[in-house]
C-alpha cells in the first residue's frame, strides 16, 4: 500500500513540475499549467499522509502507573 501511495505521490509531484517547466520553455499556455498543476496539487495531498506518516506518542492520559 504505501508502494502505491509513493508512486501516486511521485505522478502527482510530476503533473506539478513538469507542465510549469513546459511553460517555462513556450510548450503550453498557461490555463494548462494552472489546471494541471491545481490536479497535481489536490492529488499529491491526498497521498502523500498515506505512505509520510509516523508513529504517535504514547498520549500520558492513556498510561497507567
């Protein structure tokens, strides 16, 4: 699962970069860039938690001495 996570975030990253470089070079108008890095964007925060998250603290209310 995280595998898929990492290789979804890694697209997502990628579908952010590569169309503001293709415009930086006069590939594409900017409403593409805009819409496809907006896309890349939401898609990257909804998988990157899955595989970039750590383990929580023991909560001190939940211990018992």
């Amino acid at each position: 699962m995280k595998n898929i996570a990492k290789m979804i975030s890694l697209i997502a990253f990628c579908l952010i970069v590569v169309p503001c470089s293709l415009f930086f070079a006069g590939a594409i108008d900017l409403p593409l860039v805009k819409t496809l890095a907006l896309i890349g964007t939401i898609i990257w925060f909804a998988s990157t938690p899955l595989w970039m998250s750590r383990e929580l603290q023991v909560d001190s209310a939940e211990v018992e001495i």
